[in-house]
C-alpha cells in the first residue's frame, strides 16, 4: 500500500469529521452526500473497507508519522 502524506489524511480526516458532525447536527441529503463522499474518501486513501477500519488506520498512521517526526528531531537535537 501506498501511505497517503501526513497532512493530506490529515486533512482527509478534517473534512470526514465535519461532514460526521454537520450530519449528525443536521441529517439533510446534502449532508448525507457530504459524508459518504469524506467516508469513502477516508477509506481508499487508507486501503480500508469500512470506515472503523479506516479510523484504526489513520489512527496508526498518524502514530507512525509521530514516532518519525521525534526521531528526526532528536536525531537533529544531537546532530548540533
């Protein structure tokens, strides 16, 4: 599988979440539309077939690119 940029599931993520909220705040068509479009955005971006899958994966992703992110500073911490 190809891993998606941090910021682009990050932002993947973003519009997910404000689709999940608008939806649940207003249960509209268009807001029906606008989650299944982030939901299924969410889930090839991760390889994912239900979007609980895609959650677990973005959340270990997301932990991936943490513990890259601190390695690369401490590496740079004793580099100077």
């Amino acid at each position: 599988m190809i891993l998606p940029a941090e910021t682009e599931l990050r932002a993947v993520l973003a519009r997910f979440a404000h689709a999940r909220m608008e939806y649940d705040v207003s249960p509209t068509g268009r807001t029906s539309r606008a989650l299944e479009d982030a939901t299924y955005t969410l889930c090839v971006i991760t390889g994912a077939r239900t979007v609980e899958d895609a959650l677990v994966t973005a959340d270990a992703l997301l932990e991936r690119y943490t513990d890259r992110t601190s390695v690369t500073q401490d590496d740079e911490t004793l580099a100077a």
